[in-house]
C-alpha cells in the first residue's frame, strides 16, 4: 500500500514490542490483565455514551460485538503490528 501512494526507501520495524504477547502492555498507569480492563468502568461508559450519540444504539451493538472479535483475534495471537516509516516526494 505504501509502495502504490509513492512511498519510497520503506524500512520495517518488528520489535520485540510489537509482538501480540505485548497487546497487554497498552496501558502506561497500568497492566491489563483482561481485554474486559483495557478501558476503565468510567472510560467504559464515555466511550459508549459518545457512540450512543453519533451512531444509536445500533451503533453500540456493532461495536460491542466487532470488540468481541478483535479480541478473539488478539488472544488466538492473530494481531501484532509493525512500524513502517519511508518517504514520499511530493
């Protein structure tokens, strides 16, 4: 993708931070011990009440179950992520 808008000189960054065992470390104040306490109970709640807002409750349903997979995802070891940096001349 980066290749098609231009980019060039592409340079990948797999570190050991990037490995999906850290997903848990996404918290600075604290570890999550669960994908449920990645969010605090408060955050929790501003988070759905904005959704609630912009999207209905439809809009909370589908967020609560695409959650569900994403973290599916996340424990089966099936999500990491990569730095990539490169230039593009305008």
């Amino acid at each position: 993708m980066l290749q098609k808008a231009g980019v060039a000189n592409i340079i990948a960054e797999h570190e050991e931070w990037s490995k999906p065992e850290k997903f848990w470390k996404v918290r600075k104040d604290r570890d999550v011990s669960h994908y449920s306490k990645i969010l605090t109970f408060p955050e929790r709640l501003v988070t759905l009440k904005r959704i609630l807002q912009k999207q209905g409750i439809k809009g909370v349903l589908k967020t609560m179950e695409n959650e569900k997979i994403f973290f599916k995802a996340i424990l089966d070891g099936k999500v990491g992520y990569c730095l990539y940096k490169g230039v593009k001349d305008i």
